[in-house]
C-alpha cells in the first residue's frame, strides 16, 4: 500500500460520488487518528500544544500543506489546540484528497 502521504492530491471539482462509510474506512486505517463523522462526510482531528503560539505556528504550516495541494481544510484554534476537519466540498463528503492531507497534517504533529 502506497503511504498517503508520499501522495499528492488531485483535482476534484464534482461529478464523482464521496466514499462510502466503508471507503472511507480503508483510508481511514492509514489515518488512524482521524475521527470519522456519523455520516461519514467528514473527517477530523484535534492536535494538543502548550500555547496559543504553538498552535498558531501549526496551523500555518497546515496552511501550507493546504496550499500545496491545492486542498483546504476547516481550521478552528486557539490557546493550546487545533481543531481540523477534512471534507471534499465539491462532492458533499470524502475523498482520496482528504485522507492525503489527513496524512501530511499528521506528519506535523
């Protein structure tokens, strides 16, 4: 199995259905610290710091994970966390992409 993270996202700009609660469980299991919504749409992940400026400086490298591929998470932060959720807007749910970024955002932390 290719490591997601040494993959690299591809356009998706709809027209293709999200995964499947099951599909998104096999990409999961590569992800295993991300948190699968009830309705499989989204997945999600909070990360722990000592300060807000800890956080603040991980959020900006998930922001330039997200730029480079082209693939923008949902990020809430503040004073010792950050919260990030990953989902496919163009599709309603999961895709590949999510489970890449998921995967590059994990090799921050």
């Amino acid at each position: 199995m290719t490591d997601l993270a040494e993959k690299s996202c591809t356009a998706c700009r709809g027209g293709v259905p999200p995964l499947s609660r099951e599909g998104a469980e096999t990409w999961r299991k590569q992800t295993p610290e991300w948190k699968l919504s009830g309705d499989a749409r989204k997945i999600e992940r909070t990360f722990k710091f000592k300060n807000f400026k800890q956080a603040l400086a991980f959020v900006n490298k998930v922001g330039e994970v997200a730029e480079a591929e082209q693939h923008h998470p949902d990020i809430t932060f503040g004073w010792g966390y950050a919260n990030i959720v990953l989902q496919t807007h163009a599709i309603g749910g999961l895709h590949e992409n999510d489970f890449i970024v998921a995967a590059k955002i994990d090799r921050l932390g």
